[in-house]
C-alpha cells in the first residue's frame, strides 16, 4: 500500500556488509529524487519512517538483524516511529516466514526489490538515475558494487540462495557511476562483489576484471582503486600485473581462503587445494612484492580436528598475512554443510577463534615494527582529537590497520593526502608525523 511521506523522515538502517551499504545509497537517491527527505541511521528522528536493510549471512549478523527490527517495532508501537519496512539478505532468504513471525512490519521486501519499495512508498523509480547515490561513507571514498550474486558452490555459504546467480554489471554502467562518484570528490574506489574476479563471465565469456580496472584507472580524481573479495579458485593473472604496474591500484588484495587443509577445503567445496593456495600467496608475492594480503579463515568447521587446526596455524605463520580476519562455523540452513553434524563444541571453536587471532596479533605486530622509519602517502579518514586517523594503501576502512597523526584541528584535511613517517606501531596501529 503507497503512502504519502512528502512531510516525513526516512530512516534507512542498514546491516552487515559494504554490498548492503550500497543498496542503501541507492535506494537513498531513488527516494532523494523524489523529494523526499531521508537519512541513514539518523537515531534522533522520531516519529519517521525507517527501513531496515537486513543481513541474513551467519547466526550473528542474523541475529543482530532480527533484535534491530524488533527494536524498530516497539518504537512503533511506542508511537516513535510511523511504519517499519523491512528490505535485504533477511527478508529474501526468509520471505515466507517472517511476515508471520515478526507482527507489526508494513512490508518485507528480498534483496533485489528495490523499485518496490520505491513505488510502494509512493514514489516514482527513475532509471535514468541508475548509478546515482547518496553516499553514506567518508566522501573522499566509495564502494563500488560490480557485480551481483555468486556461482561458486561452497558448502557452507547461503549468498548462492539470497542472491542468486552471478550477474555482471556492464562496464560502461559501472564507468560511467565511477565518473559520478569522482566528481563528488571520491578519490577511493572500492570494489566489492560476492566474487570480484568472475566478473564478466556472463557478458563478456571472460573474465574481464582485469579490463574493468584498467578502465576505471582512467578516471581523472580517482586516485586509488582496492579490490575486496577476491576468489582463490582460477585468480586471473593479469591482475596481478595490473596491481604491480598501474600506480592507482593499491597494492592490496581482500581473499578469503577459509582454511589450508586438503579435507576441509574438499568438503568446504572450496575448488582449490593446500598446496594451490600456498602456490597462489607465492605467486602474489612473487609478481607484487610489497603486496598486503588480506584473507579470512573459518575454524570449527564439522569435524575439523585438532592436528587440522594445527595445521592452518602452521600456515599462517610460515606465510605471514599482513591482515587476517576469522569466522567461527555456524550451520546455515538448506546448504550442504548443514547436514553435516556441527560436532565442534562452541567453546572449542572460540578457543580456536581466539589462539588463532593471538598469532595473528604478533604476527600484525611484528610487520608494523619493521614498518617504523618508513614514509608512506596517507589519505585522512576522519579526527578523533588527538589524532587525525588515516591510511596508507595497505589498509581498507573500517577492517585494517589506521595512522595516527597528532595534531590541532584544521592542521590537515580530510580526503586529503599526505606524506607521512612512521614513529612508533602496536599490532594494529601505526604513529606518525607530516614530514
């Protein structure tokens, strides 16, 4: 049922991962175009509209999804707020049952429904503006989502099943949102998708990523371009020339491994093996030597051993990734490792979470020390008396390593670069001065 807003506020909440953020900035300029007046996760507006972009991914983010529309309806009923939209990964993997579970939402809607909720909000979607966003991040930097869906069969990710299947966006749509984004001043691209590197595949029976970045490279105001969510499985080459010899693309690569042992990985339906995933960091060192490699792990997995966990211990030290996140196995529902039996205790797998990131806390710390006395262009994030917070090209937003640099306010810019020398480190900060 539309309804009229031309006088109200729309709060847009959104959870989970960047790949939502930009749903939200989209949906954000569709409404913007009608003169409506909207905001994200603005906590002071009463008596507004708010939806909810939810994340359906693991139990957790689930979890937190679910406690924030529940927060939502008892705002509602409190007289807070006026309707309650749900919209995202959430409502798409489980459209049929939370309208009956969850009383007092005015609508769900899946994670592709976006001209719905335009037009059941009473506004009109204008294609024209395919591309247009208001940014929720730092304007100085913007992710940019290249594709949608994911064809990879891992046993124990739901993303084939909310998403769907892999679905490039064309080059010249993509390039010519870039060109927009660099206009309002973005310096920073970064690209993001379920799986960055299949990009092309269905439009142009390639693997085109390669081409894309070099495109995109062109841009005048882009300054840096990062890739995020990189797949180990057939890792086009080429891009590891284009990190080495285009100066805009960091030399930064996000690529989730999962784990290092050959029965895991087989179970996991991952594609590769142990002895192909050392070959591949190799390669990446070999081809990109000051390359940070970023990469995610999951422990706990069924029936993962203690001699298994060992084993991805042992290769975490012998390879030393500069930055290194790790999930804790939960069962997602209709994949195939659900009907595995989940046989790791929780507290086993914490245990495991938490030596796992002890090791990687020296490991973080003994890179930053060899890092002081170096001098590397920063760009400025943000202030946080005392300190402006930045980073270098090694590090993305919000996950990786910050500079911090001492100073009055207005001393620097944010958005802008500077030539900065490293002082002193910890495991996951860096110090130091404008030089």
């Amino acid at each position: 049922m539309k309804t009229k807003l031309k006088n109200k506020s729309i709060n847009i909440i959104t959870m989970g991962c960047s790949k939502n953020l930009v749903d939200s900035e989209h949906l954000m300029g569709q409404l913007k175009a009608n003169d409506l007046r909207v905001v994200h996760e603005n906590e002071d507006i009463k008596n507004d509209i708010v939806i909810i972009n939810t994340c359906g991914f693991i139990n957790d983010a689930k979890e937190e999804s679910i406690d924030m529309i529940l927060d939502a309806v008892e705002a509602k009923k409190a007289g807070e707020i006026e309707k309650v939209y749900v919209m995202g990964c959430l409502s798409e993997r489980y459209k049929k049952e939370l309208p009956d579970e969850i009383i007092g939402v005015d609508g769900f809607y899946g994670a592709s429904d976006l001209q719905k909720i335009v037009k059941d909000l009473g506004a009109d979607y204008k294609y024209e503006l395919v591309g247009e966003r208001i940014l929720t991040t730092p304007s100085h930097y913007a992710y940019l989502k290249i594709s949608e869906g994911c064809d990879r069969k891992c046993s124990f990710c739901a993303i084939p099943l909310i998403r769907g299947k892999h679905v490039s966006v064309p080059k010249e749509e993509l390039l010519l949102e870039a060109k927009k984004l660099a206009d309002k001043g973005v310096k920073e691209l970064i690209l993001i998708a379920q799986d960055l590197i299949w990009y092309g595949i269905d439009l142009y029976k390639k693997q085109a990523l390669a081409d894309l970045i070099q495109e995109l490279a062109k841009i005048e105001g882009i300054a840096w371009i990062r890739l995020h969510y990189t797949f180990p499985t057939n890792f086009p080459q080429e891009v590891l020339d284009i990190i080495r010899q285009e100066p805009k693309v960091a030399n930064y690569i996000d690529i989730p491994l999962q784990h290092i042992s050959d029965r895991i990985l087989r179970s996991m339906k991952r594609g590769h093996t142990g002895k192909g995933t050392r070959e591949l960091v190799q390669t990446m060192r070999d081809k990109v030597p000051d390359v940070a490699i970023r990469t995610t792990f999951i422990v706990g997995y069924p029936g993962e051993t203690e001699e298994e966990f060992q084993e991805l211990l042992d290769f975490i030290k012998e390879t030393r990734f500069e930055r290194l996140g790790v999930f804790t196995y939960s069962p997602e529902e209709d994949t195939s490792a659900f009907k595995l039996e989940d046989d790791i205790p929780e507290e086993v797998k914490q245990e495991r979470k938490e030596r796992l990131m002890e090791l990687q806390a020296e490991i973080s710390n003994e890179i930053n020390q060899q890092r002081i006395g170096s001098v590397n262009k920063v760009i400025v994030d943000r202030y946080e008396a005392p300190y402006f917070v930045g980073r270098t090209q090694y590090d993305s937003p919000e996950v990786d390593n910050e500079v911090l640099i001492e100073g009055e306010k207005g001393d620097l810019q944010i958005g802008q670069f500077y030539t900065i020398k490293i002082t002193e480190a910890d495991s996951f900060d860096l110090y130091g001065k404008r030089i």
